[in-house]
C-alpha cells in the first residue's frame, strides 16, 4: 500500500520476497513525477528506491536492498499531490 500527499511526500507498505513486512518513505523531485525514498524491513533489510511516474495516478520504480537483491515497484504509485493510496508491490 503506498499513500502520497500534497506535500509531494508519501509512505509505503509492502512485503518483500521472504515475506517479511517493509515501510518506508518517499519524496517526488520538485517539479517531477519522478522521485526517491528508503525502505526497511522488519528482517533488517534496507533498500533505497528510486520511482518514475507514468501517469498521475500510476509508475514504476525499483532499487537496491543491503544485502545487494534487486527491489521492484509496479505501480499504480500514487499522484505527488493526492491524497489517494495505491498499492506497491
């Protein structure tokens, strides 16, 4: 579950791979429907994100976890400046 803010900030929820439950933030780039965040994981793990926004409402993005796995997001993420959620896988 991903939710995003007028702020062009919002938080996700999701589980990863081994089933263990992640959170994290995120940031749009000004001016961009594109942007970065952190993710951690209650087994410890970490990952930095980076998202690109296809439309208002959907995008994609992916990144690195500590332990050097390869993270993915599909959209649909949510708009810079909703207040609606999606989800984040």
């Amino acid at each position: 579950m991903a939710a995003g803010y007028a702020t062009r900030t919002g938080t996700l929820e999701l589980t990863n791979a081994a089933g263990s439950r992640c959170k994290g933030d995120f940031a749009y780039y000004r001016g961009h429907l594109e942007g970065h965040g952190i993710i951690a994981c209650d087994d410890g793990q970490r990952a930095t994100i980076k998202f690109v926004g296809l439309t208002s409402a959907s995008g994609y993005g992916g990144g690195t976890s500590s332990n050097g796995n390869r993270v993915r997001l599909p959209g649909p993420l949510p708009a810079p400046a909703s207040t609606s959620t999606g989800r984040a896988t």
